[in-house]
C-alpha cells in the first residue's frame, strides 16, 4: 500500500513539475512573440524569419500546455 501511494506522489510530482515548465516555455514563448510583434524601444524590427520562427515556437509550446493538461485540441469545422 505504502509503494502505491509513494509512486502516486511521485507521479503527481512529476506531472506538477512538467506542467511548471510547460507554463513557463509558454509563458517564454508568448513573451518572445510579443516582442516580435512590438519591439521594445531601441530594439530592432524583426525579419520575417524571425517572426515565423516566434509564432512556430508559441504554437508548439501551446500545444505542449495543452498536451500536460489533457485538454484535446479544438475542433476545426
């Protein structure tokens, strides 16, 4: 019993950890696009690879969230 339930608590650990750094690429990922999107004073204006390059990483990293969470993607029509 007391195996059970060190490996549940070692399982949810595990889960909280990933869904933590899940947040935080996200998190990153938004930030770094936002940027992109409207340089900060005295940074220069992204190239187009650049900005395909920041929408492709927020993308994956929001479907990475989504995938820790268990949520299923929507659906398209």
């Amino acid at each position: 019993m007391d195996a059970i339930k060190k490996n549940r608590r070692k399982m949810m650990s595990r889960s909280s950890d990933t869904r933590a750094i899940a947040k935080l690429a996200w998190e990153a990922a938004w930030e770094r696009l936002g940027n992109a999107l409207q340089p900060p004073p005295g940074y220069p204006e992204p190239t187009a690879e650049q900005l395909r390059e920041c929408f492709r990483v927020a993308q994956e990293q929001l479907e990475n969230l989504r995938e820790v969470h268990d949520i299923a993607p929507p659906h398209k029509p």
